[in-house]
C-alpha cells in the first residue's frame, strides 16, 4: 500500500448495511446466515454497540461454542445473569414441551418492559439440537414488543413453511447484505488508512468476491510482503500466511494453545500457557489481529472460529508431550473451577483418564448425566480397567449413571471391576470397604425394584455396611424409575397387597436414611393409591372419591346403595391417607388463600422435592406443577428468583410448625 500507517482493525460498515441494521429495532426475531467470514458477529456488535448508548437498553450476549445442549444452557444463566435477570437461577434445562413452554412464560414475563432488550445468540448452527430451533420459532411468536432476538448462523434452519407463519416477525440478513461491493471496500482501505489503485481494487474484489475475512487477510499479506496472495489460495492457507506465520515461534505456540479455549480471561491465559507476560502478549494481538478479540463489558476474550480451526490445526503439529501437558493445565483450570462437563471434555482429548474420573468423583453425576451415553460408554472403552479400578467411588457414579441409561450390561461390568479393586487393596479399613460395599449393594437393588421384598432386603444388607449416606444418589432426583404409579410398580401378585405395604413400611425408612430422604413419603403414596385398587373396577366411582370432601354434604339424602357405599368408603380412606401426607405440619393463617391442591403442593416444596417429583406424587405434569408453583407465590405474594421463592415459601411453612 502506498500509506504504510494502516490499521486494518478498523471498524467499517457501509452506509447502507448500517441503515439495515436499525430495522432489527422493528422485529422480534432477526436472522444473519452467511457463511464463515462473512462478518455476522461484527455487524450485529456493532449495531448492539449503539443500542446500548439508549439508557435503559438490555444487551444480552450468548455464545455457542459446541453442540453440548447443557454447556449452551449454563451460557444462557450467565448472560441472563450478567445482564440483571435472575429468572433462570436455578433453573434447569428444559427437558420436555411443558417446560418449555413454562420457560417461555416465565421468560416473556421477566423481560417485558418499557425499555429495549436485545438478545444476540451467536454461532447458533453448532447447536444441532432441534429442540432449540423449535423453541426460538415458538418463542419468537410470543415476545413481547420490547424484546428483540437475533440469531447467527452459517446456515439457515428455518423452513419456508416456518418462515411464512413468522410473516413480518422476521428480518432477514444473507451474504448479499454483508458482502463488500466495489465503493464499500475502496472505503474501507480508505479508512484504515490505505490507499490502492482502482485496478488492484478490482483485482482483490474479483479474488474475494466481497467476502471480509478474505479482504482482511488479503490486505494484512499485502501489507506485509507488499504482494497480494496467490488467488487459487485456500482460506485455512490465508489465514495462516497472514496472521500465523509470521508470529515469532514463541508467540504462534501461544495463539495456538489459547485456541483450543472457547472463551478465556488473562489469568486463564497465564495459567494454561505458563507464561507470566500473557497479558501484554495478549494486547499485541489483539491490537493487530481482528480474529482475536475481547468481549463487550467483560474481562473475556474470545477466538473467532476461523482463528480457531487454524489454531486447533497448528496445535496438532505439535509434539505429543506438548499437547499433553496443554490438555492438563486446561482440564486442571476447568476442575478447579467447578467447570465440571469442560473438565471432562478436556481431560478425554488429552486421554488423561485418571483426571476424567477424578471429576466424575467430584461431580457425583449431576453434570455427566447430561451427557449422550454413547459418549460415555466410548470414554469407558478408552480408560483402561487399572485407571477405574484405582477410582472405586467414580466406579458407583457410572454403575448408577449406566443403571439409569439401561446399559445393565456394562453396569455389571464396573460392579465386577469395583469388587476387584476391593480385594487387591486389603489396606483399605473397614469403614472404607463398607461404604463402597455397601452403596454398590444398593445401586444393585434397582435392579429388583418390581420385588419390593427383594429390595428392601438388599436395602437393610446395605445400610448393614454404609457408614455415610450414599453418594451416587441425590434426594433431587425421580424415584419411580419413570412410572406414574408407585402402587404399579410395587404390587405384584393379587393377595399379597398387605404384605407388600408392610415391607414397603419397613423398606422406606431404610433407603431414606442411606439416601438423604430420597423417595421421602413414597410409602403413604402406595398406602393411598392402594385405597383405590377398588375404583379399578369401576371407573364412575374414582371421580366421586376424589372429590369426596366437597361431595359429602350433598350425598347425605342420596340412596344408600353399593355404589354409594363404594364412593363413602373410598373417600373417607383417601381423605385419611392425604391427610397423613399434607398435615405434617401446622400451617400459618396466610395460607389459608390457597386451594386445597396448592396446600398439598406447598407441602411438597417443604419436602424439598422438585418440580419433577412432585409431579410424580400427584400425577401432574412438571409444567403444572410450576404454573402451580407461580400461582401460590402470587398468592402470598412471594418475589424473587426460583431458589429465592422457595426458600421464602419454606421459612412461611416453618413458621407456623
């Protein structure tokens, strides 16, 4: 070029493309699919910058980074909660179309306002999950005036049918809105300074086709050899000729390292690359490299994917030591920050299976249930039997984790490897081998759960051994193993329903003691279903049951006939049942606004059970359950985000026992 001070960093958007993008302000759903390169994330930042120059405005800001449906979710909680809104805290991702749906609600609800909220999901096309799609398509139909939701893409993944029933809730952006024509990128040599004939302007728009990262690189090469690359050139070849290459060897291992992160601070930096300048190599970069970049209003930075894809490339080349040593400190900085799901995918890359299953012992399974079993049980086939044997509590989380993907098989396989690792480590003291014992034995038991007697047998042999509660089991977690029906599961030969309530009586204090109240009250819900085996026969009967405490006055002039003696003694016995389960403490007055069925859910809540369990108990969805949920805290006019609510509801309850 014939000006040599040029900032090719400079920020440039054509008049045109500007006016553009304020028509975002007038839908709730915009779209920007372009292939990779095409300036999508700079195009919308820059609108977003603006936006936010209006007090009040709301910027939200959410990153894909894999197709991990959990990892995008803790994504969403942290946007949500940078920006203000604590409406997702605690909240768990939605599993089904109830929850989904209560997720909307609730979303539409926190977010509506006088004031402008802008939504930014980037990257969306490596989320592959189409649950995700549909919900933007759902969501974006009902947001309200003031929220704007733009979504990024490489690829477009609405249909034209979908597309047509958006109508005029939709703005499109593609590569013809985003691409560079002939005046656009004369103006932006211009204005980073540079100034070429109109011949080679020509020249590097017909090589480039107006497509930015490829000018970009175009013009860093030309800048530095004073010669535009070869056109036949590919794009993973540009880029390494222009912002690789000719890095010193110490500053390319850097960039190449750092590129294997999807987001990282300066400490994060220092730490995995061991360099103690990471701070001041980092402000180089990103003063003369686009690709790499700090994130609006957070001490974040952030690799573009191409800059990306070049690193991981460069990173294999190299030596295997080297690349070990970097999986390590990454995977050593994920552990030591409860980043539990990168923890593991690090560790795996780096086939570090020891560190793997140190963090399946320090995540107990909450986080590696989210994961595909497939990528699990290909984990497993990787780790040798040596590496799990020397892990024996990693061994209960996995033989709980495969219990609950129905891989009983492999299940059986880590028991025989957990009862090998017994016997080759006598050094272990007694208490030691009772607990792994012990837990082994009733992680085992849900192998009988149909055979209660069976179960409960193998429940008291455990809590024999145990000297701690269980580890592999949370008290949060679904104890009918998905039925709908306690009494369906545990009543199995006509006859004998007694004897199966009293060993249900004598095996549920047992498991609660070993499990922190796990499946807490499930013995008064089999006693109250088992009232109404009668009802089976005859289906009339059941309704009248139900509402027997409304019903009983009316019934007192009615015929005195079998079928009024069936709803009478089936009531009367359901009545008494409910009561035992929603009378176990006394109630404050307030809650005496509430009906009969909240009671019984505030109840629950005090249990400490969750949505998805109390849903169970009363043969509800978990959607209903939180539209219940929202309209006790709205009748004791209780505020604040989800574990807020609850903790308030329960100090409520408290108050009055």
């Amino acid at each position: 070029m014939q000006n040599h001070k040029v900032n090719l960093n400079t920020l440039y958007l054509s008049d045109k493309l500007q006016a553009e993008l304020r028509m975002i302000s007038r839908c709730p759903l915009t779209l920007v699919v372009a292939p990779m390169g095409y300036g999508k994330t700079t195009a919308v930042n820059w609108y977003l910058d603006e936006c936010a120059q209006v007090p009040g405005t709301k910027v939200l800001r959410i990153n894909v980074y894999s197709n991990s449906l959990p990892i995008f979710w803790q994504s969403v909680q942290y946007a949500f909660a940078h920006a203000g809104f604590d409406v997702l805290r605690g909240y768990d991702c939605p599993s089904d179309v109830p929850t989904a749906a209560m997720l909307m609600d609730d979303l539409c609800h926190a977010l509506a306002g006088p004031d402008a909220c802008y939504i930014f999901l980037d990257d969306f096309h490596l989320l592959e999950d189409r649950r995700a799609e549909v919900f933007i398509l759902q969501w974006a139909q009902r947001l309200p005036e003031n929220v704007h939701l733009i979504v990024a893409s490489r690829n477009r993944y609405l249909s034209d049918d979908e597309l047509v029933r958006l109508g005029g809730r939709v703005c499109l952006f593609g590569p013809k809105q985003l691409r560079l024509d002939k005046a656009g990128l004369g103006a932006y040599i211009r204005r980073c300074g540079g100034e070429l004939s109109d011949e080679v302007v020509q020249k590097l728009l017909y090589a480039t086709e107006g497509w930015f990262s490829a000018v970009y690189l175009s013009l860093q090469t030309l800048e530095d050899r004073g010669t535009l690359p070869d056109p036949s050139s590919d794009i993973y070849s540009l880029f390494t000729a222009a912002m690789i290459g000719p890095l010193p060897p110490m500053q390319q291992e850097f960039l190449t390292v750092l590129g294997l992160a999807d987001e990282f601070t300066i400490e994060m930096a220092r730490f995995v690359t061991g360099r103690d300048d990471a701070a001041d190599l980092l402000a180089e970069l990103t003063s003369r490299n686009a690709f790499v970049k700090r994130l609006p209003d957070s001490d974040l930075y952030r690799f573009h994917h191409m800059m990306k894809d070049c690193a991981a490339r460069q990173f294999s080349t190299l030596p295997h030591e080297k690349q070990t040593l970097y999986y390590d400190r990454y995977g050593l900085w994920f552990e030591q920050h409860n980043k539990y799901l990168q923890a593991l995918s690090t560790y795996r890359a780096g086939g570090n299976y020891d560190a793997y299953l140190r963090v399946v012992e320090q995540d107990v399974g909450v986080l590696l249930a989210t994961l595909r079993p497939a990528t699990v049980l290909a984990d497993l086939d990787a780790c040798p039997n040596a590496v799990l044997k020397a892990h024996p509590v990693a061994l209960l989380v996995l033989m709980r984790c495969m219990f609950n993907w129905q891989q009983i098989p492999r299940m059986l396989q880590l028991k025989g490897l957990l009862l090998a690792a017994l016997e080759e480590h006598p050094e272990l003291d007694e208490e030691q081998h009772g607990n792994l014992l012990g837990e082994c034995v009733l992680i085992e038991s849900f192998l009988v759960y149909n055979d209660i007697t069976e179960m409960g047998r193998m429940h008291r042999r455990a809590a024999a051994l145990l000297h701690r509660p269980a580890i592999s089991i949370h008290s949060t977690g679904g104890w009918t193993f998905n039925s709908p029906s306690v009494l369906m599961i545990y009543h199995r030969e006509a006859g004998l329903l007694d004897q199966e309530l009293r060993e249900m009586d004598r095996c549920m204090p047992c498991y609660c003691h070993m499990t922190n109240n796990h499946g807490q009250g499930a013995d008064l819900v089999m006693r109250a279903e088992a009232a109404l085996r009668e009802a089976e026969q005859d289906g009339l009967a059941l309704p009248f049951a139900e509402n027997y405490r409304y019903l009983a006055p009316l019934l007192q002039g009615c015929p005195q006939d079998a079928f009024f003696r069936q709803v009478t003694a089936l009531g009367a016995e359901m009545t008494r049942h409910c009561g035992e389960l929603c009378q176990r403490s006394t109630t404050p007055a307030i809650f005496a606004a509430l009906t009969e069925r909240e009671r019984e859910i505030c109840t629950l809540i005090a249990a400490r059970l969750t949505n998805r369990e109390i849903g169970e108990r009363l043969y509800l969805s978990e959607g209903s359950i939180k539209q219940y949920s929202n309209q006790i805290y709205s009748k004791l006019q209780i505020g604040g985000d989800t574990r807020t609510k609850r903790k308030r509801l329960i100090d409520l309850l408290n108050s009055g026992s």
